[in-house]
C-alpha cells in the first residue's frame, strides 16, 4: 500500500483507508509535533472505535516542513468544516488541547454541528494561564533547555545545525501561539469533554485539568495516567483505553 501524502496547504493525509467510518477523529499535536505523534492510532483503535483517525498536519511541521509555520483557526476551521461529513470527535495534547477548543468555537460560528466529544490532553483548562508564558522568547540556547526540560523533544535533535535551523523556528512559533493565546468568554461548548491527565505533570496538573468542566454544557469527565508531560506517549495503551470508553456510540466493542 502507498503512504498517505499530505499535499501542500492540507492538513491530512490525501488518502487514508477507513472512509466508511461512522466517524472522524481529528487529533491535534502538541508544540513542534507532526501528524506522526498519531501514526499509531489508527491501527490500535482498529476493531475498537468506529472512527478514521485524522492526524492533524499544522503547516511547517512534518509533511508540510517547506511550509511557514503558523497557527490559523478560522483557516484551518474552514478546512475542517469541508472535511466534516459525519460526526467526528477534536482531540488534542497540550498545545493542540486548547487549539481544538478554539476549532471547536470556530465551527460553531461557521454552523457546524458540535462534535460528539472534545477530548483536551496535557493542557491547563483555558481560563488558566499556560505554564512558562514568554517562553517564546528567550534566547536560543535557554529555549532549546526550556523545551527538552519537557521531555517530549531530545536534546539529539538540537545538536545537527540543520536540523536545528528547521525545528527550532517552529518550536518556536507554537509556543508564540500559546503566549499570545486569550481566553474569551462564551458560551460553552454543548458537546461533552474528556480531561486526559499526567498525574505528576508540572505543565497541566490534574487540578487545573479539572477546569476544563466549566468549558462544556455537557458531561464532563476527567481521567488521570500516571506520568508527566508526555504520558500521551509513556501511556498511550491506558489513554486509548478511557478514550474508547468515552465514545461507547462509536464503540465496536461486542460487535461483528
């Protein structure tokens, strides 16, 4: 089989087995991630949950590296809203958390129905402030220490001088995003939200995770991994487990 390419402004792949999924799954990567955070998923999830997996490719990131980087709601909303055919779920770890609740108002105001679920991960609840704001800023070497402090991204991937001058503006460009980011006030969101959380995160402990209720209308629940930063990848079998839990009607679990 051929991989799946992503063509220059898309954000997924062009071709993706699943298309009869009762669902889509968007999933949204966190700073300096690419849609290969996600390439596991489709094929754990398979017999699992009635859903196309949808790795989100946010421009100059993975696939679409030749690109500038740079976060556009509305803009990717409106790709989003093109894409949306069935119902679907927005999920996303830390960054990509509160982008896909900014998706999600976005749609809104486009007309689009709510989703089934938004699933946040790693990220403080949106009236809470993000953890190292300004970070964006600092000089290279500081920032280079503030980002592998995290633990998602190694310190390897700094050290080859073309590598670095590839990642290092993107980097840097996702956290300007989460600098500049403000929480207005509106409605909240209809659909039900699910709070995934690392129990010894110090970037979205599970307190400030819980905030995320006053976000939605619907039910809420919040789920916690043992784990920091990136338990989304030490403890993806567990996350995918509450995951599925969380979405019994696109469930398969018992059936065939």
């Amino acid at each position: 089989m051929t991989a799946a390419r992503t063509r220059r402004g898309e954000p997924w792949p062009a071709a993706q087995p699943g298309s009869e999924a009762a669902a889509l799954l968007f999933c949204l990567p966190y700073a300096g991630g690419s849609a290969s955070v996600f390439r596991s998923w489709p094929a754990a999830l398979a017999g699992r949950l009635d859903a196309e997996v949808l790795p989100v490719e946010l421009p100059g990131h993975g696939r679409r590296i030749g690109e500038p980087p740079g976060l556009d709601v509305p803009g990717l909303a409106a790709q989003m809203a093109e894409r949306i055919d069935r119902p679907y779920v927005v999920m996303g770890h830390s960054l990509g958390a509160r982008l896909g609740f900014e998706l999600c108002r976005a749609l809104r105001e486009l007309g689009v129905a709510a989703p089934e679920r938004l699933i946040v991960s790693g990220s403080p609840a949106p009236r809470l402030p993000r953890v190292g704001l300004g970070d964006s800023q600092l000089p290279d070497e500081e920032f280079i220490d503030r980002v592998t402090r995290m633990g998602g991204t190694p310190a390897a991937l700094f050290e080859d001088p073309e590598t670095r001058e590839l990642f290092l503006p993107v980097m840097r460009s996702d956290f300007a995003w989460g600098d500049a980011y403000r929480y207005r006030e509106a409605e909240p969101l209809v659909c039900g939200i699910s709070a995934f959380a690392g129990s010894s995160d110090a970037e979205a402990p599970p307190e400030q995770m819980a905030g995320w209720e006053k976000e939605t209308s619907g039910d809420f629940r919040l789920h916690a991994f043992e784990g920091g930063h990136f338990f989304l990848n030490t403890q993806r079998p567990a996350l995918l487990d509450a995951l599925v839990a969380d979405l019994p009607g696109l469930s398969t679990a018992g059936t065939g």
